[in-house]
C-alpha cells in the first residue's frame, strides 16, 4: 500500500508557470511542471514517483508502439468558490478505467496510485488550476504495455502516468455533425466501451473527411444496419425531444459510458425532466425534427463539457438547432458548473477535494 507519504517527490529547478498566458489555453497543448509515474512488474504496482514532466525512453521493441495495448482517462480539476482545489468524479473514471484494464488485458490500478497519485501531483501543481469560465485542469492518467518484445501477447510490465494540462473549452463553437454512414467506430464484442488508444486512432481519418467537407465531427451509428445513433467520438450525445432527454443506452457496450453523460443524466432527472436511454434511430430523429419535436441537440464529455450541435446532417437532410435556444443544454450546462464552482451544494460527492 503506498499513502501520499510514499511518493517520491523530484521537483523541478524553476516553474514554467510565469511564462503561461492563461488567457490562451488550446485544449491540452501545455503541461504543467511535474508528472506522476508508477511502474508493474512481477504482478505488483510499485516505485511511484513525482517527476519533471519530460521526455520518456524506450526501444523500438516497445510493445505499445506495435499493438496498442494503452488507455487513458480525462478528468477534471477545478478550483471551487472557497479557493480550495478539487476534482469531479475522479473515483467513477478510476473505475471506468479499471475496466478498460480489463478488456485489454491489463492490470487494474489500485485507487492508491490512481487517486493518490492524482492527489499527490495536484497538491503540487494546484497554481495551474485555471480559474476562468469553461477552464480547469485537465488530468490525464494513462498506462501503456513496456515489455520490449515484439511477440502478440500480453506485456508483463506497465507504466501508469498521470499529466497535467491547463485547458479552456475543447468546442468553442456550436458544432456541424453529420451522421457516419460508411465507418464504423464499435460493434457489439469489440472494445467500445473501453478508453484505449486506438479506438481514437480509428476515428481519425472518418473525422478528417468530416472536416473536409466543412464538419467538426461524425455522429457513430451502429456497425450492422447503419441505423442507430450511439456517440460522438469525443463525447456522447443527446437529443431533447417532445421534453424529453434522450441519449443511446449502454447495453451492447458500444458507447463510452462518459462520466459526464452520467452526470447529465443525474441533474436531468433533479430538474424534473424525464429522462431515458435506449435505442435511438436516425429516423426517429429525423421525423421527430419534421414534426417539431427534436428541439435540441448536444454532446457531453470531460473535455467537451456541454457542446452544443448546431447542425446534423443526414444524407441529404439538414436538422438545423438554433444554439441561442437551447435551454435543456443552458440549464444543464449551468447547472455542473456551479457543481463544479462550489456554487451549488454538492448533494452526491461528486467533487474529490485535493488536500
Ligand atoms: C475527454 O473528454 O476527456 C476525452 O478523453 C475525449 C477526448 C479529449 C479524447
């Protein structure tokens, strides 16, 4: 068992934190000063460490360069109200992680390197939090295969990591979707539901043809009919229809199950608004706009926060949403920042303070 004391802390010489314009933050360009390393071998966790956040080294036999076997999580810090630093729901994305961990054959990380570590490396660099609307500091723990051997099996090493980056919003303006027709991102039995590193190497190029034909990003459907919405690549979606909020289900383990959408769904329901996860089909939604009924559209996500759609497209149909009527996003989106702020009361223990 490590405590906080465990860690072995090396800090730097002198803190780049001066020569940061946070008034210019591009989601995850910069880091702070340190970072949190711990290592596996022998079927144990063991040397956590602060460092100087640098360069890493490994041989070209590095296994996670050739079969991806790597995961990661995003979270968020916030500095709240009374000044104090802390962390929204780092303890679900802990678990979400540890089943990625699963699913990839990788060894679940204990909450005293997961937590601790983020603890420990927060109390340290809690001057990058940002403080400004829409800010906060990103984390992101990571845990990539080491062995250097180049056969197709399970590494027996590890490395787990957490970084550091000061970010402003990820959207920041009302995004131009189309729905996927031609790639697919996950089929039932595949990896889905799990954060690993190549499901976002997969979603590259179908995004770069999206933005070449002047879209920020694809809308997922499912893999056998092309028929059924399920998320956003960065963050999962939801529609607000005759009232309602609706968002795909995670049944088939398809979708990532986002932490925010969880959060969303939870504030949905305290607002009064009903809310359900299920099938939804693109022809629901395109007739629901037809009649009126599909009044807003939007993505939730860690990094996205609350991101407005402001057009979906269909083939050839166009379902416009005027960004300035949204209200179920407004209300929802004001609603975690003031959670997050330390505003609100924080009925469900979502924020993890830091110290
Ligand atoms: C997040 O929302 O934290 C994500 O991981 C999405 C993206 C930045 C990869």
């Amino acid at each position: 068992m490590h405590s906080h004391e465990d860690i072995k802390i090396t800090k730097v010489a002198s803190s780049k934190i001066q020569g940061m314009d946070f008034s210019h933050l591009p989601f995850g360009k910069y880091f702070t000063d340190h970072m949190f390393v711990a290592e596996y071998s022998d079927g144990k966790w063991h040397s956590p460490e602060i460092v100087p956040y640098g360069p890493i080294c490994f041989e070209p036999s590095m296994a996670t360069i050739h079969y991806g076997q790597s995961i990661f999580e995003g979270i968020k810090g916030y500095r709240l109200k009374d000044g104090s630093p802390a962390v929204f729901r780092p303890f679900d994305n802990h678990k979400r992680f540890n089943r990625s961990a699963m699913r990839m054959e990788m060894p679940e990380v204990p909450e005293e390197i997961f937590i601790g570590g983020m603890k420990a490396l927060l109390a340290l660099e809690e001057n990058w939090i940002p403080t400004a609307y829409d800010h906060s500091l990103y984390i992101r723990p990571f845990m990539f295969a080491t062995d250097q051997v180049i056969g197709v099996s399970p590494s027996q090493t590890y490395k787990f990591m957490i970084i550091l980056s000061p970010v402003g919003p990820y959207y920041a303006a009302p995004m131009r979707i189309y729905v996927e027709e031609q790639f697919v991102r996950a089929a039932p039995g595949g990896v889905g539901y799990a954060k690993t590193a190549g499901n976002y190497a997969a979603s590259l190029h179908p995004a770069a043809v999206a933005k070449s034909r002047g879209y920020d990003q694809v809308l997922w459907t499912d893999a056998v009919e092309h028929k059924y919405v399920q998320e956003c690549g960065t963050m999962n979606v939801f529609f607000v229809l005759g009232g309602k909020l609706i968002t795909p289900g995670l049944e088939n383990g398809t979708i990532l199950e986002g932490v925010t959408r969880d959060s969303v769904i939870t504030v949905a329901g305290d607002m009064g608004l009903e809310v359900e996860q299920r099938e939804i089909s693109i022809d629901e939604l395109a007739d629901a706009y037809a009649n009126g009924m599909l009044t807003e559209a939007f993505g939730a996500g860690t990094a996205a926060t609350i991101a407005k759609i402001a057009e979906l497209r269909y083939k050839d149909y166009v379902m416009n949403f005027d960004p300035e009527n949204q209200p179920v996003a407004d209300q929802l989106k004001k609603t975690l920042t003031s959670i997050r702020d330390g505003e609100a009361p924080d009925n469900r223990g979502w924020m993890m303070s830091v110290k």
